[in-house]
C-alpha cells in the first residue's frame, strides 16, 4: 500500500489527474454542446413539424404590411390638433377576393376608426365611395373622380394620403378585408348575432363569392328577416353588403357595416379574445392585411376592452348635412360619360373634424 | 518515519479526493443542469404545443349549433310550445322536448288556433314558397310556387298567419313585383285560401288578394298576426326624419275599413306585435341601441286605435310596461291563459326559449322573475313560437 503511494506514482497520479480533468472540461463541453443541439435539432423539428414555421409565415404576411408615405404624405399638415391623440387606423373593403395588391385595390367601404383610451373616445366614420374629389394623377375629368378611383390608381398609399389631406388627421395604421375575408372574420369569431334595422330585400344581390368568373356579374334574389337572428359569415356579409332594397342604398349600408363592426368590437372586449388573437389571425392569412403588427393589435385588443363602456360615436358623411348627390358629366377617354356622384359639403365636414378632433 | 513523505502522501490522498469530490460535484452540477434543461425543454414543448395546436385549428368563439334542444327544467310548461330549430319544427310539453318533422326546410311557423295545421315558408337561393301540414308533420302540400329560372321573376313568401277559423293564410310575399314589373316593393301583405293549392304561379296570383301594399325601398312589412277576425296586426319598416334612418312601427290592418292604423308612433322602432288571449295587452318588442331589442307590454285599446286618436297621442303606448330591458330578445308569445309570456332571448352567444309570469295586481302589470326553458338550443329567432 505504502508503495502504491510512492511520491513518484503520485506524481504520476498528479499527472494524469490532470489531464484527466482537462478532458472531463473536454467532455462536459462536449455534452454541454450535444444536449444544445439535441435541443435545437428537436426543437427545429418541432418548429418544422407543428407548422409554426408557416403559421408565423402567415401571420407576417396579414400583419405589418408597412406602406412607405409618400413625400406628400411627409409634408402633409394636420389641421387638427389632437388628431395626433387618437390612433387613427383607416379600413378599406374590396368586393374582390384578387390578390392582394396594395398599389391597386378595388374599394367598396372606406372608414375612419379613431379611439384615444385617456378620452375614452371612439370614432367611426364612414366616407362615401362615391365623394367626388380632385385625384393627383388622375388625367380624365379634369383631375376628378370618386374617391375609390383613388385606391384604384394610387393604391392604400394615394387612399391614405387623401384622406389624410382632405381630412386633415394623421392615419396610424390600414386594415385591408376582401370579401371571403370578411365571411372568414365573422366566422373565426364564431358568427355575430344581429338586430337588423330593417329586413333587406335586394333583387339583383352579386353572386361573387369565392372567386368564381363565370359568377362575376351573377346575381341573386336576397331576402334578409328584420327579426334579431344569428348571422354566419355569408350572410352577415349578404347583411352589410346589400344596397339595391336599401332607399339609402350605398349610405344604408355603411349603417349596416358599422353597426357589424361594434358587435365585432364588443366581441374583441372579451378578454379570452386577446388570447385567442394569434390563432383566430391564422385563419384569415390570405384574405386580410394590415400594417399593424401583432403586438399592436393584441395592445389595441386590450384598449377595446378598456373602452368597451365608451360610447362609439358612428357617423356617416351622408346627405343632407355633410354631402349631396348629385350628377355631372365630364370627359373620360375622349367621351362624355355621365355620372351619379356624391358631392361633399367640405364647411360641414371641417366643421365636424374640428369638434371630434380639434382642441 | 519520513513524516515530510508521509505529509505529501497525505496531501496527494487529500487532494485525490478533493478532485474526486469536486469531479462528483461537477457531475451532480451537469445533471442537474441537464435536468433543469429537460424540465425547460418539456415545459416549452408543452407550451408551444398547446399555442401551435391552438394556432393551427383555430378556435371558434362560440360553440357549434347543437342538434338538441336541452331543457333546464326550470319550469314544467303547461300545454304546448311549438317553435323552430334548424329549419325544423319543434315541441315542448312539459319538461320535454320533440323534434317533429326532420325535412330542414321549416322556417316562419303559423298554428292554426285549433291547433291541428301548420303553415311554414321553406326557404331557397332566391324564392321561397308557402306550405302548409299536419301538426304531426304529415300531408305536406306546397301552396305557393315562386321559383322561376329567371332571377327576375321570382318571389319570396314570410311570416304566415292563420286567419281565427283557419279558412285563410295571411303571409307576406313581393310578388307584386311579377304584377308591376317594378322589383323595388318590399314584402307586402297577401291573403289566400288556407285550401289552396298549387297550380302555376301568375294563375295562382290572380286568386289573391292584396290587403297591404308596404313602402318601396323599406324591405316590405314583417310580423304578421291575425288576433281575430276584425284585425291583423304587423310591423311597418319606414325610413323617418330628413337624414332618412330606417325605423318601423306596429300598425293594425282593419278589415271594414281595409285601411291600416297606427299602435306605436312613426319612430318608435318597435316591432313583433303579440296580442294577449284576452285582447288586452300587446307585447311588442322594441330595438334601443345599435344592437339590443327589448321586450315591452302595454294596454290595447281598439277603439282608441281606430278612431285614430293614437296618431297624434298614442295614449296607449305610453301605458308601456317594460319586460326586459336588457340583450337581445324577440319572439313574445302569450300562454294560452294570458298568465305567461315565453320568449327568445340570447343567452351566452345562444338564441334560448325564455319565459316571464305575468300578474295584473292593483291596476298594475307584474312581473316574475326570468326563467329559461332552455339552455344552449340555439332556436331560430326569425321564427314565431305558438302556445297551446
């Protein structure tokens, strides 16, 4: 025994301990950098394999669609004070389901939704597809046109940039719905149950959902009961798209389009909502888009919920007091063309903007 | 002794086993970071896995439509209630509940006051057609037939209403529009032999007869009832003010003098009038708000109504007891002793048969508290319900 711990052995013994040590650092590396890639090649493959990869990639893809502003845009003055106090998100419908191209879309609803949380004030105007205002870069009618030529030749960011000019408020953010988009919405939340303001019967209703051509200029006959009911995506679409029985026609149903808009936003007030964002945003990858980004809209979510007691003030910027229609006829490609137009009464609606966003 | 060696020996030994203790220590170290890792990775995997599964199947916010009526037994419902779900028709009796025709085309349900027949609106892409059975379900004939292969030419039926014997259907349908060629009237009120049965559709117009011609533009009448034989009641849609706003009001039909009367003022947005079995009392539902419809009873006094002088001051309607005020109801239908009021309201993102008591005490209306008799049936709220 004595010999075994001779100095010398023990020397050796010191000696190999500690290189042995060294590798055990060696090895403990090694483990270390094993397990870190046993985690990372399992927790790609759980990536890969759940499909969080392409659910991310769809949540992307509705989500922060940042539109560059124009130098118009940059240079453009708000006219009304506190206008930078509320968080203006301009939204847009398009009875098209066509790619999405944000240099060009079709739009049939044009809508300001303001809110500021601190006022507790929520806004949401409606503003006629048929306004008729001075386009820049529009050549035919001596620069004029309807206001949805604009998103038809300049896209979100000329839409933007007019509302912005014409209004006088800075716009924060667009949402962007087609038509299987808005049926998709409504039945991620699990359909909307409505008290309709009047039955609807419309005798020539577009028969154009789901992208099918040979039903392109299709129609049907709609009949909608004013009784309270419950309302899928198709036919709560059917409800806030209907303007033919309408003796408000394309007015009656921006009525009809808010009124859809609060039961959606008194839906979001549900704080099990805010949790379900994520996945409730999968589903409508290809039909919506918007330049907010996640996090903006589940904070947005929670503010709904904090202003779910506030009163919306909806307004439309309807005849008699903020418009009047109208007929003119001007030169289009070299033709008189004749047209139902709806003229704004821009000292009504200035004065609007004053009291709702004004000091 | 060398004691200096005998030292080293001790000191090598001890630093042995220092290392050996330190190499057992960084060891138990290793696997207790590995540990605490499996633990994390578990815990995300668990947790990525329930928001990933969340995320790819979203969930709907609310629950699929139940094929089933559940009842809470609450309450044991004297006689019979006849309703609709899923375009079927429905009972309850008691403390349970039948599904009595199994076609899914049973919309906008009348009983006959004997309670043997009903006459219901099946509805399609573009038309839909009066028919009427045997309130077993049995011997169904079709009575109208508006289906045409031009969009154009068809038309559309609702909300039927038997006349107090049962000779007549009053309903409401547009099919002016195939007399006029102008497509912009709303639904009107039609009456038509309840024997009636189909032959073609321009014959069949000429055997009936229109009672009421609604404004253009307003999507027509709605709510019909046929109380008695003198009078039918109805909702009148309207567009009020100068910045037109869609509003309705309850309006009576008067046979003798074939013209229609005020019961609710111009812009009161009130609807669904229901007359009590006593001739008393009207329930009516009235909408507030930019979504919520409210359940209200007040005195009925025909002759108050007839000689117009509710046009200028609706006497009557500022008698006004409110039922509910609160969500989204519709649909009042009087027990058949008066002493009840069953109707639909929204109950947790469900449409559910709902029910009140009703007492006349002191010269007042009272009311008992709200009792569902059913719970997450999702009945149809377009559809009226019949008590017997």
């Amino acid at each position: 025994m004595v010999i075994d711990l001779e100095p010398q052995k023990n020397n050796t013994l010191n000696r190999k301990i500690a290189p042995k040590n060294v590798r055990t650092r060696k090895h403990r590396k090694l483990k270390i950098l094993l397990v870190i890639i046993i985690v990372f090649l399992f927790g790609g493959f759980l990536f890969i394999k759940s499909g969080y990869l392409s659910v991310t990639y769809d949540l992307f893809k509705i989500t922060g669609n940042k539109i560059k502003r124009t130098k118009v845009e940059q240079t453009i003055h708000y006219k009304y004070d506190n206008s930078n106090k509320f968080t203006n998100i301009l939204v847009l419908g398009s009875d098209t389901d066509q790619k999405f191209n944000p240099n060009s879309i079709l739009t049939q609803t044009i809508m300001i939704v303001s809110f500021n949380p601190y006022l507790k004030k929520i806004y949401m105007i409606s503003i006629p597809r048929d306004f008729w205002i001075k386009i820049p870069g529009y050549t035919q009618s001596g620069g004029y046109s309807k206001f949805d030529t604009a998103s038809e030749i300049g896209g979100i960011q000329l839409t933007r940039q007019l509302v912005e000019q014409y209004f006088g408020i800075k716009i924060n953010y667009y949402a962007w719905v087609g038509l299987s988009g808005f049926v998709k919405l409504i039945n991620t939340f699990g359909g909307v149950n409505v008290v309709p303001t009047h039955p609807v019967l419309d005798w020539s209703y577009p028969n154009d959902l789901n992208n099918n051509p040979s039903l392109e200029f299709a129609a049907i006959n709609l009949y909608i009961s004013g009784a309270p009911q419950y309302m899928t995506g198709t036919r709560a679409l059917e409800y806030v798209r209907s303007r033919h029985g309408d003796l408000m026609g394309d007015f009656g149903r921006s009525q009809r389009q808010q009124q859809v808009l609060r039961i959606l936003k008194n839906k979001l007030d549900n704080p099990s909502t805010i949790a379900e964002i994520p996945s409730l945003f999968n589903s409508l990858s290809s039909i919506i888009r918007t330049d907010m980004t996640i996090p903006q809209i589940i904070s947005m979510s929670k503010i709904a919920y904090e202003l779910r007691n506030a009163k919306i003030q909806s307004i439309i910027l309807s005849p008699t007091k903020y418009s009047s229609i109208s007929t003119v006829t001007t030169l289009i490609n070299g033709q008189y063309v004749t047209q139902d137009i709806v003229a704004p009464n821009w000292t009504a609606i200035n004065a609007l903007f004053l009291k709702l966003y004004g000091n | 002794m060398d004691f200096s060696k005998e030292n080293k020996i001790s000191n090598t030994r001890n630093s042995n086993t220092i290392n050996i203790k330190e190499s057992k220590k960084r060891k138990f170290k290793f696997r207790y970071i590995l540990l605490i890792l499996v633990v994390i990775i578990a815990y995300y995997i668990i947790k990525y896995n329930v928001i990933i599964s969340d995320i790819l199947n979203p969930k709907q916010l609310s629950s699929t439509i139940s094929k089933n009526v559940t009842l809470t037994n609450q309450y044991s419902l004297n006689g019979e209630l006849y309703f609709v779900k899923n375009n079927n028709l429905w009972r309850i009796a008691g403390v349970t509940s039948r599904q009595i025709t199994h076609t899914n085309n049973v919309s906008d349900i009348a009983v006959s006051k004997n309670g043997k027949k009903v006459s219901y609106i099946s509805f399609h892409t573009n038309y839909s057609n009066l028919h009427q059975m045997n309130i077993n379900g049995e011997n169904n004939i079709r009575i109208t037939n508006w289906a045409n292969p031009n969009i154009n030419n068809n038309a559309w039926s609702a909300t039927p209403a038997y006349s107090p014997n049962g000779q007549y259907i009053s309903y409401l349908s547009n099919i002016n529009k195939l007399i006029t060629g102008v497509p912009i009237a709303g639904l009107g009120v039609w009456m038509i032999p309840s024997n009636a049965s189909f032959s073609s559709y321009i014959s069949q117009i000429y055997n009936e007869t229109n009672l009421i011609v609604p404004t253009s533009y307003t999507g027509g009448d709605a709510d019909l009832t046929w109380p008695n034989n003198n009078y039918l009641l109805y909702t009148y849609y309207i567009y009020y003010t100068n910045t037109p706003q869609p509003n309705s009001q309850i309006m009576l039909y008067d046979f003798s003098t074939q013209q229609s009367y005020p019961v609710t003022p111009v812009s009161s947005n009130t609807m669904e009038p229901r007359l009590s079995p006593n001739g008393k009392y009207l329930a009516y539902t009235r909408r507030v708000g930019n979504n919520n419809n409210y359940l209200y009873i007040m005195d009925f006094n025909l002759n108050s109504i007839l000689n117009n002088t509710e046009n200028s001051s609706f006497n009557t309607y500022k008698t006004t007891s409110q039922l509910v005020n609160s969500g989204v109801n519709s649909q009042p239908t009087w027990s058949p002793k008066g002493n009840h009021l069953a109707f639909i309201s929204l109950n947790n993102n469900s449409f559910d048969i709902a029910l009140k008591s009703i007492k006349y005490k002191n010269n007042k209306l009272v009311f008992g508290h709200l009792l569902y008799l059913t719970i997450s049936s999702n009945v149809d709220s377009t559809s009226k319900m019949y008590w017997l």
